[in-house]
C-alpha cells in the first residue's frame, strides 16, 4: 500500500514515516522543505519525496499525487511563531484537506482511500455532541476568536465529518485526537476513546507524539482497526495517566 503523507516534516509526522515504512509500507511525502527531514530517514527505500505544498501546486499536480494512493495521512499544524499562527494560510490545514479530497475525487480509480487527519481533544465532535463544561465552553470561543490554529482544526474535523462523497470514488476517514502531545522515543501503552475523558482546557491528558503515529500506522495497516474507528475521531491518552 502507498500512503501519502502531508506534515511529514513535523514532529509527529517524520515518525509516522518512519513507522509506516517500518512497517514495509510505500510513502510518499509533500514537504516543503525537505532539509527538515532527518537525513537518514530521507535515504530510506520506499520513500518518495515531493517538494511543494498542497495549497500552492497546481489542481494537476495534487491529482498525480494521489493517485496511486491508497491512503492520505495529514499532520499539518501551524508552525508556533507569529507568522505560523496568523499569517498565511490561516486554514492550513482545512484547505490542504478540501484540495486533497477534490483531487482524490478526480483521480482516475475509484478505489476506497483512507484519510487519517491528526486533529484535538480541544475539537470536539459534533456528531456524539460531547458536552463540555460552561467554563471550557467559553475559553474555547475566545480562542476561536483569538488562535486561528484551533478554528482551523475544527474546521477541518468538521470538513470530514460532514463529508458526503460527490463522485463514485470512496474517501473514509479517521480524525485523530491528542491531548497535549510530548516527545519520547518508545511507543508505550495508549487508550483510546470515542470522545475525551476528561477537560481539554482545565485538566489536560497527555499523548506522546509517538503513540499518535503507532496508531495511524495501525489504522493504516489494520483493516479491522480501521472498520471500527471510520468515519469517528478517537481520542489517544498515554495509559499511564488514565489509571486514577
Ligand atoms: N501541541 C500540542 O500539544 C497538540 C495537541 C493536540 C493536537 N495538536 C495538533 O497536532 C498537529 C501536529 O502537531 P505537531 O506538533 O506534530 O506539528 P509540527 O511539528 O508543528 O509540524 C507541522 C507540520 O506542518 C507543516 N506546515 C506548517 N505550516 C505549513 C504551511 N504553511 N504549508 C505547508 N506545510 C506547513 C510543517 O512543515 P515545516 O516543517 O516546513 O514547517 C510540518 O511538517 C497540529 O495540527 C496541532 O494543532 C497539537
């Protein structure tokens, strides 16, 4: 299987690559500065490297991209500096997800892709209409208001998930949801939950970075992962801080 991934060169997004080709998957990357992959994890075989940005290619060039694809993973996120937060484009990733889909449709087969988007605990989803406390309720309108990143997430979840196919092709999709995401260099137990647990705001879980790409490689690869977790947006905690 080929798998397409977008934010390759993030944090979360080099070690998907490196699990997935691991896992004796084909990966295919769009970055736009490639430097930033480690150079050893450049060389490796299966890996085809794209330079560019889904925004700013041509609708042709997407179209190539993906095909040949039989998943997409997205882990594009703002870059945390000025610019990165509100310069442009302020709908990264919703756009990069909108283009992707209407090139997928376009494509020649009509083959079933997987689309894995890493997304928030602080999104929440709207189909299992998760409440959520007055307070949190609150805050999140004022970064609404104030962090475009966080809109931006939440309209891309809600992209996916009000997503109807348009043509014969069959796009399914996963929206991922982290707590606060942390680095370490082990995969270690995680859970996963239909919708959060516990306060994204006033009492935050964490999620180690590598876990999120253990479980996308799993979705990826699993069939019968994937059959229960399509079309919904788990969320992943580290195990270690659920035991109360
Ligand atoms: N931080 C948290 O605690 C937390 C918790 C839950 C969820 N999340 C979400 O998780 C996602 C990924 O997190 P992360 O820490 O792995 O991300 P990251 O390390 O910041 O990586 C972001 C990726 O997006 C790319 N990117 C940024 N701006 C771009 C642009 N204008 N055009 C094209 N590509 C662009 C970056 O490319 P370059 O390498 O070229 O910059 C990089 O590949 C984000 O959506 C974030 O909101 C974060």
């Amino acid at each position: 299987m080929t798998t397409l991934i977008v934010g390759a060169t993030g944090a979360t997004g080099r070690l998907v690559v490196d699990q997935l080709l691991h896992a004796g998957e084909k990966v295919r990357i769009i970055a736009r500065n490639i430097d930033k992959l480690p150079p050893q994890l450049q060389k490796r075989d299966n890996l085809s490297i794209i330079q560019g940005t889904i925004i700013d290619m041509s609708e042709k060039e997407r179209i190539k991209h993906v095909s040949g694809c039989d998943a997409i993973i997205s882990c594009l996120g703002h870059n945390m500096s000025w610019k990165g937060i509100y310069g442009s484009p302020r709908k990264l990733v919703t756009t990069s997800i909108q283009k992707l889909i209407a090139a997928v449709e376009k494509r020649q087969s009509k083959e079933t892709l997987k689309l894995v988007l890493m997304n928030s605990t602080g999104v929440r989803n709207r189909d299992l209409k998760e409440p959520i406390p007055f307070a949190q309720h609150a805050v999140l309108g004022l970064l609404r208001l104030a962090v475009p990143p966080h809109l931006d997430n939440e309209k891309a979840a809600d992209y996916l998930r009000t997503y109807q196919n348009k043509t014969y092709s069959s796009i399914e999709w996963v929206s991922v949801r982290p707590d606060t995401l942390l680095n370490h260099d082990k995969v270690s137990p995680y859970t996963l939950h239909p919708s959060p647990t516990r306060s994204a705001i006033f009492n935050s879980g964490q999620t180690n970075r590598i876990n999120v790409a253990h479980l996308m490689t799993e979705l990826i690869t699993k069939q019968d992962l994937w059959d229960k977790w399509k079309g919904k947006m788990p969320v992943i905690y580290n195990t270690s801080l659920n035991i109360k």
